[in-house]
C-alpha cells in the first residue's frame, strides 16, 4: 500500500469527547500501513515553536484506556488565530508562515487537523498559502459543522445534558420548583433541542427560534393548573435575553463565552410565576466527560478514512458523516455555512408534536 509516510495530527480549537479516540483511530490505521504520526501540541500553536512541539504516537501509547478519556493527550487551543496572533502589547501579528514552517521542519507528507468550523477554516488557509496537504476531521459539541450530520463530541454532550435534566427533575418535583438549564452549542441550538426532548424538558429555547416570555409564562402557568408543580426549561446560551441582545461572559485576557442567559431567564420566570425558580448553568462538563458510544464510532469511521485519504492522495478534503455513510468533501464547502437547527426538521416538528413549548407560542 504505498511509501511509508510522516503524519502529523493535531487538536484544534475547544476540547470535546472523542478526540483521544481520532488519535488512537489514526494511529492503528496508519501504522497498519506501515507511516509514522507525530502528534503536535496544542494545535497550531506548536507548530509555531521552533522547533515545532510535536511527539511520536505510538501503537504503544493508545494502551487501551486512552480512548475512553475525555480532552486530548495533545492539548489544544481555541484561540491565536496564526493570520492575527494576539501579542502581549495588544496588537496582532501574522505567524502563519511559522506554522508553514514548523510542518516542513517536521518534514510532513500530509497533516490531519480535528476542528470545529473555525479552526477548519484556519487550517485550509494555511494549507493554500504553504501548499500543505490537509485532511480535516470535524468536532464539536455544537454539532454546527456544516453538512456532517454529526461531529465528534456532540453525542457525549447531549448525554451529559439529559443526565442533568434527569438530576433536576426529582429536585423541581421534590420543591415544586422551576429548573432552568442553561446548556452549551454556541450560536446553534441541537444540544439544547435534543437534551431537553431526551429529558423531559417543558420549554426549550434556542437561538434559531425567537421567543417571547410571555409564551413561556403561559406554558408555565397551563403545566402548573394541569396539577404539576414543577417544570423544566432548557435554554441554549445563545439565546438572547428580550431586547435581543446575546449574553457574554467575559474572561480575564480579553476573551468571552455566551453564558448569563439562564440567570436573566430565572429572573424573569420568578417575577412572572408563582414558581421557585432555580438555575443551573452547565458549562465545560459537557466537554469533558468520557465519549459515549456513538462518538468512538464516529472519531474511529472518521480517523480510519481520513488516513485512507491520504493513502489516496486526495487533500483539502473534510470528513464527513451523511446517511449513514462516510464521506469527504472540499474544506471550503463544509465551513460555507454553518448546520444550524433545521426549523422545519423532524425534531422540532418532535418538540412540537409532544407540546414542548419553544417559545414562540
Ligand atoms: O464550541 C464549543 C464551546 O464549548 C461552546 O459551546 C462554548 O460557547 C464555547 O466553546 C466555550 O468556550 P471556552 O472554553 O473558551 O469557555
């Protein structure tokens, strides 16, 4: 099957469940090939260092345990664009031609970037200014990877949701309380959509759908005189609070996450039911914990044809999942959008259909 080859593989971008599963996918199929993989850290950023921050993966270091691990034994980074690199003194700086640099001192036949739609988009810039040869695996809890239907992580997050909505409910029924949930996904709703229908959830909000309190109420009030006195709402936190406006955190450091939504929610629910409100903001726990089943599936199917790629000399190329078949399509065309909720799709006609309020009647 060909010459021996020189790998490199990196994490890029926010951690999610399943990377450590790509790596081991990658590293049996290209060692039953007879290659090489160098494992760079931190994404791009090691790259950058000269020499570049990178490590052999060794059948020997995926011993059985490895995969079962959320984050990623190489570390990652979601911030330092290489075009517009933060300096200490604020400004920007261009060290693109670093990372170019930093694969050809590792003397690369091909590289295999793991990434969401952002990171994607770096790493196929870079390819075409440096001639790389770049094969992209996507991931995200967000699920907002364009055309895949799924991207490593999402699963284990939505599990990890509903598990939280199954811990909340017997506290909200306990206390007759409202339980908020304020769950992860960034601008895209799915975590927050498939959680809530997987948990039980009375209200959901997603970014995609513009609500208006007053349906909420509503909700709350008709679950309330049906004789229970508790409910559960999931809120993605991108949501907006009322006069349109998303929520941000902001980090020292200059940088900023959603989050806030499901406190300014909370509030609002208590002044305007009777309800005990509480609130529950979820956060990095849904990156972090184990893969679940269908992720080690998709990091395997995804790391083994990705290395096949290569083997095929066909680069620039993203691999995705589509009616239960693997396939590969042009970077360019899987970033050009990003898969938000599908408002006509069946799991909105789903939450509709079991008279889950989205907040928009
Ligand atoms: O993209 C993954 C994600 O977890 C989003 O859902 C969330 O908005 C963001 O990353 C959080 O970023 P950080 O880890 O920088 O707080």
């Amino acid at each position: 099957m060909g010459d021996s080859k020189r790998i490199g593989i990196l994490t890029s971008g926010g951690d999610c469940a399943g990377l450590n599963a790509v790596l081991r996918a990658v590293v049996h199929r290209a060692a039953g090939l007879g290659w090489t993989v160098l494992g760079v850290e931190h994404g791009t950023h090691g790259l950058m260092e000269s020499p570049p921050a990178a490590r052999a993966l060794n059948l020997a270091d995926f011993d059985g345990s490895v995969m079962r691990r959320g984050g990623t034994i190489l570390g990652s980074s979601n911030f330092g664009n290489p075009f517009a690199f933060p300096q200490l003194d604020g400004d920007d700086l261009d060290r693109s031609d670093e990372v170019i640099a930093g694969y050809r001192a590792l003397g690369l036949d091909a590289l295999i970037g793991i990434g969401g739609d952002g990171s994607l988009s770096i790493l196929n810039k870079l390819a075409q200014k440096g001639d790389l040869n770049l094969v992209c695996i996507p991931k995200t809890i967000d699920n907002d990877v364009g055309v895949t239907e799924l991207s490593v992580g999402y699963d284990t997050a939505v599990q990890v949701a509903t598990d939280a909505l199954d811990m909340l409910q017997p506290t909200a029924a306990s206390h007759d309380r409202v339980m908020i949930l304020e769950v992860m996904g960034r601008d895209a709703g799915h975590i927050a959509l498939v959680a809530g229908i997987a948990g039980g959830a009375d209200v959901i909000l997603i970014p995609e759908i513009p609500y208006r309190i007053e349906h909420v109420v509503r909700k709350i009030r008709r679950v309330q005189e049906a004789g229970r006195r508790f409910a559960l709402v999931v809120v993605a936190e991108a949501v907006p609070n009322e006069s349109g406006n998303k929520i941000v955190q902001k980090y020292a450091g200059g940088r900023s996450a959603y989050s806030g939504i499901g406190h300014l929610l909370g509030d609002r629910l208590a002044e305007t039911t009777r309800a005990e409100v509480r609130v529950t903001v979820l956060g990095h726990v849904q990156r972090g914990a184990a893969p679940d089943a269908r992720d080690r599936l998709m990091a395997s199917v995804f790391g083994v044809h990705a290395v096949d790629l290569i083997a095929e000399g066909q680069f620039g190329r993203v691999v995705v999942w589509r009616d239960r078949q693997v396939l590969d399509l042009p970077i360019e065309e899987v970033v050009s959008e990003p898969a938000l909720v599908d408002l006509d799709g069946p799991v909105v006609r789903t939450a509709r259909g079991l008279g889950i309020c989205l907040g928009d009647a």
